[in-house]
C-alpha cells in the first residue's frame, strides 16, 4: 500500500496516511509539479486520461504527483517525470507554494522545471497525450474555460 506523508503547516512530517485517508481527514500534505520547456519557451501540459479517476481530460502540468512517504520533493518530481513523460532529466527548484484545495484542504506545492526538445512519450494510462504550448495560449485556454486542473491555473496565475 502506498502511503503519504502529513505534514504541519511548517512542512514538517507528523505522520503518514494512504491516499483515501488523506481526502477523507483532509490533511495536509506534498504534491510536485514539474514544468518541462522547450527551447522556444513552450510549457508541455499532458492531458490526463478519460479512466483516471480525478479530473478525467482535465490539462495538467507536464508531470505531477503525490510526494510518497519518506521521499523528498524532489525525488517524488524526478519519479513523477519518468511514470508520465518518460524522461530522465536533470530538474530546476522553482517554487514552493501552499494550495489550499477547494478552501478546505492545505497542500505544499514544490514547483520544478526542466528543459527537453525531444518527443515526451506518454508512459502509462493516467496520460491521454502530451503536448506543448506558449504561456500565452496557456492563459487563452484557462481564460475561455478549457478544462484546467486546478493547481495548474493557480501556477500560471501565481508565476506567469
């Protein structure tokens, strides 16, 4: 079973959870996202699968999960990154931001970026497709009501 760290609102692990757990006590927890550019400044969304379970066909950023238990940000990005693009690149700290889902529920976001030119090859079925755009068409669609993951619009909103 794969379980998740809780942490405090200083980002401090005081426990671990499974994932229902998480959702149904609404504890606070690490979520990574990672952006990957191309060298014309394009930001690649995947478009989450119709089967999964959270926001099917929903853009999301390039690669993001769960931080698992007893993982650092960055390791869980690296892992995140390999599970969704299929890529094994070195990643660049950006941010880290508090996300509070729904006003309910308080999430660390850890916000990584890499470069990569190459065809992003969808490596499992959490993945519909993957495909690159600029910042400006980013903010088009979130503005004309495309289906956006929530974390997604608040990254935009919050650094581009």
């Amino acid at each position: 079973m794969e379980y998740i760290d809780v942490v405090n609102d200083q980002d401090q692990v005081v426990g671990k959870a499974t994932r229902k757990e998480i959702y149904q006590n609404l504890l606070t927890h690490r979520i990574v996202h990672v952006l990957v550019f191309n060298s014309a400044g394009e930001m690649a969304l995947q478009l989450r699968g119709r089967n999964v379970s959270y926001l099917p066909l929903h853009w999301c950023t390039s690669a993001g999960g769960h931080v698992n238990s007893s993982e650092s940000y960055e390791v869980a990005a690296k892992r995140e990154l390999k599970e969704e693009c299929g890529i094994d690149t070195e990643i660049e700290f950006m941010y880290q931001d508090v996300y509070f889902h729904e006003n309910k529920l308080k999430k660390f976001l850890a916000i990584f970026r890499t470069m990569y030119n190459e065809p992003l090859i969808m490596k499992n079925e959490e993945v519909e497709r993957i495909e690159f755009f600029s910042i400006e068409k980013i903010k088009q669609m979130i503005a004309s009501g495309e289906k956006m993951h929530p974390e997604l619009s608040f990254i935009i909103k919050n650094h581009f």
